[in-house]
C-alpha cells in the first residue's frame, strides 16, 4: 500500500509548465495516452503508461506499458486512477485533463466524483483553474488562496453545507442541483472551509502562481 504518497496521472490535453509533476519519493506518476509526450517534454520520466494510444499513434518505447483496446468502456484517464488505486494511493492530481475537448473535462470531472465517493480525494488541473470533489465532508484551503470559488450540488441536493472564509458564506444550508447558489464566491486572504454533511459538492477555484505546491498542500490535507 502507499503511503502517504501522490498519485500524478498526465492526459492528452494541455499541461501548463507550473504544472509539471515533481513527484517525491513514494509518489507515483503514469501517463495516459498523450499524456507521455507532454511529460517527456517537460523532462518527467512516467513510472507507467497506460493507454489505447490513438493520441500517441502508437505505444511509447517504455519498460512499463499498458495497451488497451480502442473499443472501451472505460477512459484512458479512468484505467489509470483505477492502477493507482490498485497500487494503494488514495490522492490523486489529474493534469493535462482539463481545458481541452469539454466532454473529456466532464468526463474527468465524475471521475473525480467516484474517487470522492469511495473515500479518497482528487483534484483536476489545467487552464488557470482547478476542481475537486467533496463527499460527506469538507476541504479547507489557505489563507494564500485568492480568486473565485465556486461550488455547485452534484446530484438532486447536498445538505449541511457550509462555506467559511468565502465573501458569501453559508451554515447548514441546502445546495440543489437545479439551481447554482454557489457560482462565483470568492476567497477574502482567509482561511476557507467547503463542507457538506450529505451529498457531494464540486469545487472549482483559481490555484495561484505557486499551483502545483498548492495544489499537493491541498491533496495532503485529512481525508
């Protein structure tokens, strides 16, 4: 089992040069698909590829590959959550995820929501903006975080919501999913709280200048 560690996983879509993993020692870093040429050339040597590979044309020389079918349920993004879990580790950074083709973000966006669901915890990357998902429980960000924040029900309604340290705070509220109460808060130099007490909520904010190390802050946090 890991522990403690951070799993990276690098999609075909844009990865912006802060978002470059730096992983530690007991992380682990796969690419999926596309996601191999993005990480080599930004000098990052994945642990695992994994993939059907019609982004990269064909499978990448590397001593640990994993070839799927192109005929699939699953996403390249998925299977490769699906290897880290296998392997242990319960937090997860998506990149190169986000920005692209807006199916693949939603895509990854309910992955992130099975990996809530479960009891683990992941946050998806790129473009200037980040989200995560938070299920029967709550995320706090430090008083360095700045920008939007916001938070939308996943499903019919989430209750015992609470946003502390937002510019519109909320106690014990109700958030449904018909209605976007939550779009466009903001962060006010504070430390912030999102919490809900059933139900799960996406949260979407701006990371700032230093996003990967915030963003592993965030990821490191009791889950």
């Amino acid at each position: 089992m890991a522990s403690g560690g951070i799993c990276y996983i690098v999609g075909a879509m844009p990865l912006e040069p802060e978002l470059t993993p730096v992983p530690r020692p007991g992380d682990l870093v796969i690419a999926a698909d596309g996601g191999y040429s993005a990480l080599l050339a930004r000098g990052v040597r994945p642990d695992l590829v994994v993939g059907d590979f019609d982004s990269l044309g064909a499978a990448p020389d590397h001593p640990a590959v994993l070839r799927l079918p192109t005929v699939k349920d699953e996403t390249d993004m998925g299977f490769a959550i699906g290897q880290g879990l296998a392997r242990g580790y319960r937090r997860f950074l998506l990149l190169g995820g986000m920005g692209g083709r807006l199916e693949h973000t939603v895509a990854n966006l309910q992955l992130l929501t099975g990996l809530s669901r479960q009891g683990t915890f992941g946050i998806l990357a790129g473009g200037g903006q980040a989200a995560a998902v938070v299920t029967n429980g709550a995320v706090r960000f430090p008083e360095s975080a700045r920008g939007f924040c916001s938070v939308f029900c996943l499903g019919d309604a989430a209750r015992g919501v609470s946003l502390e340290g937002l510019k519109y705070p909320l106690e014990d509220d109700e958030l449904t999913g018909d209605f976007p109460l939550g779009v466009s808060n903001e962060f006010l130099g504070l430390p912030a709280r999102v919490a809900v007490a059933e139900g799960s909520l996406l949260v979407i904010w701006n990371p700032g200048g230093a996003a990967l190390e915030e963003l592993r802050t965030l990821l490191e946090q009791e889950i």
